[in-house]
C-alpha cells in the first residue's frame, strides 16, 4: 500500500510541474507564408505593426488582431529589413538589400545592394529610393536605421562596417566607418539616435556596442559591459538611460541595458526568460509601455529541408530583473 502511495504521489507531482510549466509571453500569430519578417514598427495613429520581409521583400501590416495584409509589394526589393516611421507620421522608412535570404536573389544584386525607401502610410506607394551601393566599395547589406532631430537618416550597412547619412532632401553620404566596426560576416547592426546628439550601434558578430556623436563621426567609443551578446540585433531606446537589445543566433532573449554615465559604460539590469521561447528574435517596438518583439524564425531558412513557415508571431517582451 505504501508503494502505491509512493507512486500516485509522484504521479500527482509530476502533474504538478507539467500544470505549472510557464507558457511563453503574450504573442499576437499572424499568417503571412514564406515572408520571414525582420523588422517591426508600430503605428500608433493607424494602429497596426509594419512588418518586413528578408524572404519576399514585401512590407506588411498586422493588426492587433493578427490580421495581415500587404502595404507595399514589389519584388526588386529582393529583402527588406529595419523599418522605421518618419518623424512626420506620414512615410514608413525601410532598410533593402539582397543579403541572404530573398527568394528572388541574382547574381546581380547579392551582396551589392543597399538601398533606403520611403513608403507613404496611406496609399502605400515608394515615394522614395535612395541607393546606398555606391558609396563604398565591397560587400553591402543595409540593415537598420535610426532618425535623428533634424530627421536625417542613419543607416547601418552589415558588410562594409558602416553608418550612412541620409538627408531629409535624399542625399546620402558615409557618416561613419571606424577599425572597430570591422568583423567578418554580419557586423553592423541595430542602431538608435540618443537624445542628447549621439548614436548607439551594436555589433552581431562582435556582440558589442559603440558609441558614435554626431559631431564628432570619427570618434567611435565602445561601450564597456561585463559581457557580450553575440548575435546582438534591433535596439530600441526607452529613455535616456535604458536601452531594449534583440539578441538572436542561438541566445533568442531580449536584454534591458541601463547606463549611468551618459552610455560610457552598461550594465544589463533585466532579461527576458528562455522559457519565453522567442523564435530568432530580431527587432523591437514600443506600444505604450508594452515592447513587442518580432521572431523573425530566420533559423528555418538555414535548414533547407524546412517547410516554408506561414505563422508568425510578434511577442511582448516581459523582463525579469537581473540580480546585481
């Protein structure tokens, strides 16, 4: 009788776990096949997540909801990565290149394009294409951008170790490229404008970040932090003193940096949880409070017998603080 106590109890316990087993963080699903989505913006007025397109080069809509549809297709795009909304409101800035992943890649475009379009909100017509290819010679891949106050553009390309400039009347020139952004494969990317006149850029391959002053291009600081982050992607601001980094490559969580001393130094003061389980998350967007996070699922194109995936998901971020 006591074996058979002994065993319904582990069977009751092991219920226990299995009921108390935590389930990941809210996410709004969304069907949009083979799109593979990098980058996320949210629209306040319209209320809907601009979404890109590494797979197709199409920029979508995802309503609250998950309902999908197309904003902007056009297949010259090949990829499109890092959206941002104009300061104005009315235009959706996005990152193209033909890095590694678009279904129409040729040998004319792979590796060489870098472009930055304009999309206006409404109509969902380019009202402009400014091409970022020829100002340096060698590889390109146009990632991620960031506005500044006088909404100028700032660009990172993952291949040529650069940040570009691009003004508000199109013209476009290199703002900054530094020995400290190179690195073999993907470097350069996710980037946010500081407030106080400044840039902060991450490194994927170096899992650094870097800072980088407007006045002062060709003064390139790293940031000092007690570790790196590998794989490190989007960036998003909160306020001046805490900044949101997408780390994906294997680590998939989500990490709140806090600074101190006007971003010289970090330290990480919160993470997101690995029973989350972010699929290769890539870039984040603040609604209200809420950090919504996009799991671009990237590691499916790596694996070429994967069924091309059809369901998406965009993840609220939900952090735990770290122990100091």
């Amino acid at each position: 009788m006591k074996a058979l106590t002994y065993i319904c109890l582990a069977v009751v316990c092991v219920a226990t776990v299995a009921a108390i087993k935590p389930e990941p963080t809210p996410r709004i699903e969304f069907d949009a096949l083979e799109s593979y989505p990098e980058g996320i913006a949210f629209d306040q007025t319209k209320n809907v997540y601009y979404v890109s397109s590494a797979r197709l080069g199409n920029i979508g809509q995802v309503s609250p909801q998950g309902m999908y549809s197309v904003l902007h297709a056009d297949t010259t795009l090949k990829s499109t990565y890092g959206l941002k909304i104009h300061p104005d409101g009315k235009k959706l800035y996005a990152c193209v290149s033909d890095a590694n992943y678009s279904k129409f890649t040729n040998p004319a475009t792979r590796m060489k394009m870098a472009r930055l379009i304009a999309i206006d909100i409404q109509s969902g017509k380019k009202v402009s294409d400014v091409d970022l290819s020829a100002l340096l010679p060698g590889k390109h891949f146009a990632n991620d951008l960031a506005f500044d106050n006088q909404k100028n553009a700032y660009v990172t390309d993952s291949f040529a170790g650069a940040i570009y400039k691009v003004t508000p009347d199109g013209k476009a020139s290199v703002f900054a490229k530094d020995d400290l952004f190179k690195t073999e494969g993907v470097g350069l990317n996710g980037i946010v404008f500081h407030p106080d006149g400044y840039l902060i850029v991450d490194n994927s391959s170096k899992g650094q970040l870097f800072k980088v002053t407007l006045n002062n291009p060709k003064s390139v600081q790293k940031i000092m932090i007690d570790q790196y982050f590998l794989g490190a992607d989007g960036l998003l601001l909160k306020d001046k003193n805490n900044l949101t980094m997408v780390v994906n490559g294997g680590n998939d969580k989500i990490y709140q940096l806090m600074s101190n001393d006007n971003w010289q130094t970090a330290v990480v003061s919160a993470a997101t949880a690995s029973t989350d389980r972010f699929t290769y998350p890539s870039t984040a967007t603040s609604n209200g409070a809420d950090i919504w996070i996009m799991n671009a699922q990237f590691n499916q194109l790596l694996d070429s017998n994967s069924v091309p995936v059809k369901k998406f998901a965009i993840q609220k971020a939900i952090f735990k603080p770290m122990k100091p």
